[in-house]
C-alpha cells in the first residue's frame, strides 16, 4: 500500500486553546478515510492544516514522502492534495461540461473555454475533453453534461465540485461535510460515487462528517475526534462501539 499522507503530531493553536492537539495518522493510496467527532471537536481545523489553509504550530504534515508543512495551499494541490471548496464554485451559467473545463489548472482551462468557438482544436484540448467526460462518466453526469450548473439538482452539484477537483489534478480529495442535509438518498448519490472514482482511477478520500450513521457504511477506515485529540481509530463498526467514541457524543443535540 502507498502512503499518500502522514500527520505527525500536528497541534493548531487558537489563543492558548488547542484545536488541534497532536494528531497524527497516516491514508494510503485509494483509501476512503472518515473523520468524525462531535462539533466543535477540530476536525475542520485539521482539514485546514492538511489543506494548507492554516499553518500548525507544531507537527509535520508529508505528502507522497515530501515535506509540505510550509507549503501554500496552490502547492498542495498542484501535487494532488485538493480540498474541494478550494475550486471556486461552480460557474451557474455555465454547462456541466464547461464547469469541467474551467476547473483546469493554470491557464489551461481558460484557452480550452475559449477553444469551444474554434473550429480547429490541439492535441492538448482534445485530450483535455476526454479526460473531463471519462469524469463525468465515471460521476454519473454524462446525462447533464451539456446542461447549465444552475439546473442540476445538489446532489450533481456537489459531485460536479468533486470532478472540478479532480480536473484539477487533485488525486486526494479531501471533503468537509459533503452531505450538508441528512437525506439517505443523496448520501448514497455522492458516496457510491465516491466509491467507483475510488475503484476506478484509484483517488483517495478523507471525509468529513459530524454525523456518524450517515457514512459510516462507505468508509474503509474511520478516524474519531474528541476535543482536538485522535481517540479512536479502526472500521466503522469498532469505532462506533468505542466507549470514547459514544461518550464524546453524549450531550450533542
Ligand atoms: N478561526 C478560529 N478562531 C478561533 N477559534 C476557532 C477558529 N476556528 C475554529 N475555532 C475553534 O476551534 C474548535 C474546533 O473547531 P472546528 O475545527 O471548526 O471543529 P469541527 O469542524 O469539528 O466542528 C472550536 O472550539 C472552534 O470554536
Ligand atoms: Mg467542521
């Protein structure tokens, strides 16, 4: 197994008060990770330090063996490592397709926009396309592909957000809260969509979620949170048997 991402000992300070407070752990390739914990726990903080949004006080944090701790976060995912609310959101008046191409790094997706009024196309814009619809493909959008953001429904909006960040380049795709609302029908719509992108171009997923029924069923491996530490960790059904695990959660809502 390949190791995508190592935390060692990372700890975010607010003030005096640790949001963070040494956590370390470490994804493998095609894994389907999920952090959970109670509100307020740090996990969106953690996310934060892994993205590169907020640098840690203390602790490293490696990707593919190399040291990203003091790096921005556009560096971070020009090596792959992409949370998905970095990619701005989708473009409302545009189509499905061209939401795909303008999520292209650098200049890229900008000259293969405007290649849409040419009659002529490169090689580069050619293959460009390709990749965007073996995405949709696998994303289940192929039926919206020539459709404006604004018609789809939230469950193909978020996962067109997941095909911007891999368009991208993302290989890691790290996910806060994916399901905003509690509808089973949509939790399975993104996560067995999770699954084939997984299956079948072997990207990794850390996900987020406060919520432990909702995901649990689709996780390889579950890390749990309680006021900034690394309690517990294992498949979903020791997790959440865990007495720290339980006991954390007591008291919320
Ligand atoms: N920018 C910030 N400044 C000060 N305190 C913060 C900030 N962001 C988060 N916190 C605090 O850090 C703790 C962890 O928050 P967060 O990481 O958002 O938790 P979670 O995502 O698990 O709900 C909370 O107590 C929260 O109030
Ligand atoms: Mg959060």
């Amino acid at each position: 197994m390949t190791e995508v991402l190592r935390v060692e000992n990372v700890r975010k300070f607010f003030g005096k008060f640790a949001a963070v407070d040494g956590v370390s752990f470490t994804l493998h390739e095609g894994g389907i990770y999920l952090l959970v914990g109670p509100n307020g726990c740090g996990k969106t903080t953690l996310v934060n330090c892994i993205s590169g949004y907020f640098k840690p006080e203390e602790g490293r944090i490696y990707y593919r063996g190399v040291d990203i701790t003091d790096e921005p976060m556009y560096i971070r995912a020009r090596r792959g490592l992409v949370r998905t609310f970095q990619i701005a959101s989708p473009f409302m008046a545009l189509t499905t397709l061209e939401n795909m191409l303008v999520a292209l790094p650098d200049n890229a997706g900008e000259n293969i926009f405007l290649s849409l009024f040419r009659p002529t196309w490169i090689d580069s814009e050619i293959s460009a396309v390709r990749r965007a619809a073996e995405l949709l493909r696998v994303l289940g959008l192929m039926h919206v592909w020539n459709k404006p953001a604004k018609t789809l429904s939230g469950g193909e909006l978020k996962l067109l957000e997941i095909g911007r960040a891999l368009m991208s380049g993302g290989e890691t795709i790290l996910l806060d809260e994916p399901v905003g609302s509690i509808d089973p029908k949509l939790c399975h719509q993104i996560f067995s969509h999770i699954i084939k992108l997984r299956d079948e171009l072997n990207i990794t997923f850390l996900v987020i979620e406060h919520r432990l029924e909702v995901a649990a069923q689709y996780a390889d491996w579950v890390f749990a949170m309680d006021r900034g530490k690394l309690v517990c960790q294992g498949r979903a059904e020791e997790v959440f048997e865990d007495p720290r695990v339980i006991t954390s959660y007591l008291g919320e809502e």
